[in-house]
C-alpha cells in the first residue's frame, strides 16, 4: 500500500524538542521533494519546511528559522524534522507531503507544546 506516515508527536514542554519522522511505504522517496506542514485548531495550514528532491536545499518558515531542521535519508524512505526550542504556538498537527510523479499526503501528527 502507497502512503506516507508521520510519528513522532508528542506532549513536551516549552524550550523542549522533538524529532517527528515521515515514512514513506510503497514507493521510493529520491525523485520526491518532501514539505511539512501544520495546523493549529482554528486556523489555516501553514508550509513549515522543505526538501528538495534535486540538490537537498531547505526552505524554513521565518518561524522556525534556527529552531527547525530538515533532513532526509533515502535509503531509510524517511524525512526528518529536528524541532528543538519549542514554543506554545508550535502547537499543531504537522503533516508531511511528497511532491513529484505522484503527490501524496500522510494522516499528521499531533505536537503539543504546553507546560
């Protein structure tokens, strides 16, 4: 079955970090560039990082520069997001996106950032 996974979220506390992991099954992640995104209750989805499938630049959303790391390991079919520094408005269900031939969508992770 072709899909995508997030894992990772998580309960932590303000300045804490967590690293979420988005999987891919059923097909191979080189030729895909890879985008998280989230969304806070009551609020629109937001791009918060990408990836590129070419030469692995990186994208962060001015609120998460320096806090936020991409990173993927295609061997490993898996995308990372090291979120370190986190602040109450992190909160959100982050999802992650593949974008090439196909596009495909994961079911999101809930990070909770609250002391």
């Amino acid at each position: 079955q072709v899909q995508l996974v997030e894992s990772g979220g998580d309960l932590v506390q303000p300045g804490g970090s967590l690293r979420l992991s988005c999987e891919a099954f059923g097909f191979t992640l080189d030729y895909y560039s890879i985008a998280w995104f989230r969304q806070a209750p009551g609020k629109e989805r937001e791009g918060v990082s990408c990836i590129s499938s070419r030469d692995g630049s990186t994208y962060y959303t001015d609120s998460v520069k320096g806090r936020f790391t991409i990173s993927r390991d295609n061997a490993k079919k898996t995308v990372y997001l090291q979120m370190n520094s986190l602040k109450p408005e992190d909160t959100a269900v982050y999802y992650c996106d593949a974008d090439g031939i196909y596009h495909y969508w994961g079911q999101g992770t809930q990070v909770t950032v609250s002391s």
